[in-house]
DNA sequence: GTAGCAGTCGTACTAAGTACGAAACCTGCG
DNA sequence: CGCAGGTTTCGTACTTAGTACGACTGCTAC
C-alpha cells in the first residue's frame, strides 16, 4: 500500500515541478476542449496532477489567469510587418487573428469584460497601428482603418462562435430544426435565404470573411490620402 | 414586533405577483448595474424581493435566463423596414444596434456562448434579410452584406466595451496611465497615435462606428448587381 | 548538515446554482 | 361560506467553485 519513493506520481498526467508556463498551456488545453466553463482552478490543478492551491503561486487569482490567456491568445496572433505593404499585411494579420479566434472561440467572450490588456496585446496593435502610420495612411484614416479592421475581425469571430455548426457541410444538421422551429413562414426571408442559398451544396459560411476582408480594404484604399 | 397584515413587505422593494417579465427587468436591470458577474439568482431574488427558489417558476436555469436576455437585448434594437430604403434602413439599424450594445455591453460578451438564438433575435436578422432582398441584392450578396454588417456592429460594440474609458474627454484619465506603462519606447506608434490624435482635444473614439459603416454601406453599393 | 526560502498543499470558509418537497395562497365550485 | 386542487413561494440542504491561512516539504547554498 505505501508507494515507494521513486514512483512520484499516482494517478494524475505530468508531475515536476509546474511553471507559469505550463499553468497557461494548461488552462488554454481545458478552455479549448471544453469552454471557458470548464476552466476551474481545480479543473487546471487537476490537470496539471496538482492541488487547487498550488497554482496560486503561478497566478494571483482567476481574474489574472483570464487576463493571461488573453494575452497568450493575442501573441499566437500574426503581426502585420510594419515594412511590408500595408495592404497584404493587414490582410494577413487580420485572417490570422480570425483563425486564432476560431480555435480559441472563448477567448471572445473574455475580451468584453478585460479592460487592461496585456504586452502581447499591445505589441500586436502597436504593429497594426506602425504598418498604416508607415504605408502614409494620416494620423485619422489610421484611427479610422484600425477600429474598422479591428471591429470586422473580432466582429466575424464572435459570429462564428455563435453559429450552431461548424464546417461546409455541418450546416444541414443544425439549420433544419431551426427551420422547422419557424412554423408557419414567422421568418420568410430566413427561409429563402437558406434553401436558396445557405443550404446549397459548396455553401460554406466560413468563405464569407474574405468578402468583406477585401471590401474594407478597398474601401481604405480609395480613401487614402 | 408582529407585523400587521395590511402592511406587507417588510425590507424588500416590488412585493406582489412576480412575472417573467418583472424577472427579465430586474435581470436586466442588475446586470446594467453592475455587470453579468453581479447577476447571480440570489441577487435576482433579492432584487424583487424574494428569495432564491421562486425565480425557477419563470426561469428554467441560468442558462435559460441568459438566454432570454440576450432575446429581450435584441428585441430593443430597430430593425430595418424590409419596404424601405436598403442603405438608409441597413444604417438606422446599425446605428440603434451599436447604442443597444453599448448600454447591455454586458450581452455582447454572452453572444459567444450561446448558440441557439430567441425570437426577437430571429425576427430581426429576418428583417435585415428581408430589407436587402427586396432591394433588389441577390442572395449571394445578401449573404455578404448580411456577415459583414452585423460582424462591423458586434465587433465595434465589442471593442467599445473593453476601452478603459468612456466619453470625449474621458480618454485621457486612463490612457496616461498606460502610456507611462509603455516604459521606453516600447510602443512607440500608440505612443504616437496616442498624442497625436487619440488625446487632441475633440477627438472621440466613438465617432469611428459612422466611418466605418458608411465605408461598408458604400462598398456594398458598388458591388450591388 | 542545516538555515532559509520557494513551492506545495490540507483545511476550511464563502458564494452561488439548484434539487426536493412542504407551506402558503388563490380559485372556482358546491 | 368552506373546501379541493392547482399555483407560487420558499426552507433546507447538497454541490461546485474560488480562495485565505498557515503548515509541510524539499532543495540550495553555506
């Protein structure tokens, strides 16, 4: 019954000694298979073969740990490269950040409520802000391009969260109940849009991004100065 | 010490009957307040004078409560006139569904996790639909329109709920702060952003939402067929 | 080896959601 | 007027979660 001293761990996944590092990962792994819901300091001790105290020598609270798992999920985010061409590298930075939302779909939600945020964070819109000031964009089309950017991209990512599918073709599944669910035509233009066009084979809602993508950018374009 | 019968509530405000509706108002109301964390059943019972178990007469759960308010937050957001002017009616909209967000910023942070949408949600992305049909888009446009709008409006409401700050002149107040944070010169085209433009006299973030929307409505414009 | 400190955790308190079933209340009917 | 049956309200209590406090452990530098 008594454990010998050099078999350490019992019954829980990767002992030593736990870091900063390895606490974040954890909780990012929990909220990214199971929601922000399921990220508990518990559940993230447990994760971690660890006690709920313990991870307080990591992080000050939940609070902090949130803030954290914000910033970490800015920095997976690709910058824009201030010396590149402004157009291309928006572009890039804001389907990259559109990706990185979709993995970590609750990190949306957590955006509302954090009102500091992180270095991560900064740096990114630092950079955002660097490549339009560089490219000759004025002091206000600047101000004027990266809250609209900004808002598109978080924007379309809330969206996405929020949309009961996921995939070209999962959309059947869950949009016919719903249609159903609108009886006698209480919602017609739903209706039509979805079986003319929702619900047609090759739909996929994902696709939509680069629309309006390509919209704002030409838009900011033609406006510049 | 014996309470007389006429005289009824004794340190509670609203006695009588409780409602649904009187439920949804007193959640609304708290969360207005104090945000979603202070929502909780034992402060919604208390709010109306009651205790905790009656509200699971008008309610199901939490979840159903969050829920239903998400819907009633839709619910006060002007739809378009599907008869009306696409650009004029698609604008009015927007414009009462940012002012909407704004004071239930609260709600925008719920978007995320719920996925299965109300009636007056449902009735209102019909109306935005149907306003565009009938003004001649084709589906496929439609459909773009439709993802682009609504993303510029929840990711706009979004950002504008995580500033550190409220109002024209506001701004500074927090933003020094965080300008001193950026230690030397670690972000320099905030920095410069930042006394540039962000903190001149007269500048108000909030005025970005109208370019921005003109911008897409004008894009959408161009590419109506 | 041992003082000292960083890291770990046991215990326990608080807040919050909510299951269960009883009490209070109201209504229409005899 | 009184009572049966449904409706509403709530008392009690269990569960999960965050976290304060202080003790224990084990490593590191002397």
């Amino acid at each position: 019954m008594t454990e010998s001293p050099s078999s350490s761990a019992p019954a829980a996944p990767t002992r030593k000694r736990l870091t900063r590092e390895r606490v974040l990962n954890a909780a990012l792994d929990i909220a990214d298979r199971g929601g922000l819901q399921r990220l508990t300091i518990r559940s993230l001790a447990s994760e971690l073969g660890a006690r709920p105290m313990s991870v307080y020598h990591y992080v000050s609270g939940k609070d902090e740990l949130l803030d954290a798992l914000v910033d970490a999920v800015f920095d997976a985010i690709d910058s824009p490269d201030p010396d590149g061409d402004w157009r291309e590298e928006i572009r890039r930075s804001a389907h990259s950040a559109r990706a990185v939302l979709r993995k970590h779909s609750w990190a949306i939600g957590l955006l509302e409520s954090r009102t500091s945020p992180g270095p991560a964070t900064l740096r990114h819109h630092d950079r955002v802000l660097a490549c339009l000031l560089r490219s000759g964009f004025s002091a206000e089309l600047t101000a004027h391009a990266y809250a609209l950017v900004d808002s598109y991209v978080y924007g379309f990512a809330l969206q996405e969260a929020s949309l009961p599918f996921e995939g070209p073709d999962a959309v059947g599944g869950v949009a016919e109940p719903i249609l159903e669910r609108m009886g006698a035509g209480e919602y017609p233009a739903m209706v039509e849009m979805a079986t003319n066009h929702y619900l047609q084979p090759g739909y996929d809602w994902a696709d939509e991004f680069g629309f309006g993508l390509d919209l704002i950018l030409d838009g900011l374009e033609q406006r510049r100065g």
